[in-house]
C-alpha cells in the first residue's frame, strides 16, 4: 500500500451487529435496528453510507423502547 492510497483510504466503519440476528415482521433486526436491506448491502456501502445506516438504525432503536 502506497502511502498515497492509505492517506485516501475512508476509515473503517465498525458495524453495529451485536449478534442478536432476529428480525420482525418489518424486516427490522431487533439487535442492531437495521433492515434486512441494510445488513445485505454493509459489506458494499461506503462507509459515509455505512454511518448513515448506523445513524437510521440507532434512531430505530430508540424508537422501540
């Protein structure tokens, strides 16, 4: 890796799974609070993406309790 390439890099985004994979009727998972689309498509997001997803999903969260 140049050092080009590592100044350009996004930082890594730390997913939110916290291995409670159950999702409702909505397709919400009920551990992490994202949809069944979201946790399909993490590995291909850009991470200003993949921070949004975190954001809507901590939102969600929220909203439950």
């Amino acid at each position: 890796m140049t050092s080009e390439t590592a100044f350009n890099a996004e930082p890594e985004v730390k997913s939110p799974c916290v291995s409670i994979c159950v999702l409702d009727d909505a397709q919400l998972c009920l551990g992490c609070g994202r949809t069944r689309n979201e946790i399909g498509c993490w590995s291909l997001a850009t991470a200003d993406e993949q921070r949004k997803i975190c954001a809507l999903a901590k939102q969600r969260l929220e909203a439950m309790v």
